[in-house]
C-alpha cells in the first residue's frame, strides 16, 4: 500500500492540470503512503527518510513552505543519523534546498543546494545520478534559483 500511494502521489505530481482537489489528494496520499510504510514488517529507517522527503516535496511544490521545511528537516535528521549516503544523502540536501525555496530565503536555499549538487555527484550508479539531477533541476524554485547549473 505504501508503494501504491507513493506512485499515485507522483502521479499527481506531474498532472499538468491539477486542481485543488488533487492538492489535498496528494498530500493525504504523501501522508498516507509513509504511513503504510511504517506498519510494514519490511519497515527501515530508510522508508521514513524518504516518505519525510516526498511529504516535504509535495508541500514544497504545493508552496507550503513551512511544512515542508518541518518534514525536511526530519528527513535530514534520519539521514544524518542513520549515516545514510549516495541517493538519500543528496536528496536530503534537496529537500532542505526547495524548502528554504518555497520560503524565498535565497541564501539557504543556496547552500543546500550546491550541498545537494555535489552529492548528486558522488552518487554511483548512473542511472540513480540521472534522476538525481533530473529531479534537482526541475521546477519549482520560485524563482530563487537563477542558474540551475551553479
């Protein structure tokens, strides 16, 4: 259940057309999605760290600054304590780096960002580097990103 809730939660993070609807249907489902996680018998740090990450994700993009700062923060806090690397470590840098984004603080944002760009590069396998910074490129920045390429 957690895997389905995780997809249908990516789902509407690329509808083009979203409506209000499926903002709170993405939330619940972000939400939800780590739940189910949790009560899982294959349940790791690991999944709380990145169900943190998508429900800090989908409030970033929804420009909800605020929680998504809280759940970024969180993910940080599991990947720092769990000395989690590669993949989770570049993407916890992210989360922190499109919250501060989402709340305009520019300088931040910044420093989390180039945090989040050179462990993207470390990350191993090519395939999971590419949707690294495929997913690191991608909007929204709100405009506090100027050069995506610094």
């Amino acid at each position: 259940m957690g895997m389905e809730l995780n997809m249908q939660t990516w789902n509407l993070l690329e509808k083009k057309d979203r409506d209000e609807r499926d903002d709170k249907r993405m939330i619940y489902f972000a939400k939800a999605s780590l739940y189910h996680w949790r009560q899982s018998s294959n349940y790791q740090p690991v999944n709380e760290q990145r169900g943190q990450w998508l429900i800090s994700h989908v409030f970033a993009v929804l420009n909800h600054g605020d929680e998504a700062l809280m759940h970024a923060k969180t993910c940080m806090d599991i990947t720092m304590n769990e000395s989690l690397k590669d993949f989770d470590l570049a993407y916890a840098y992210e989360s922190k780096a499109r919250a501060y984004a989402s709340l305009g603080q520019v300088e931040k944002m910044n420093q989390y960002f180039i945090n989040a760009k050179a462990s993207g590069n470390k990350i191993i396998k090519n395939e999971d580097r590419k949707l690294f910074f495929s997913d690191l490129h991608g909007e929204p920045w709100y405009k506090c990103l100027k050069n995506k390429d610094q």
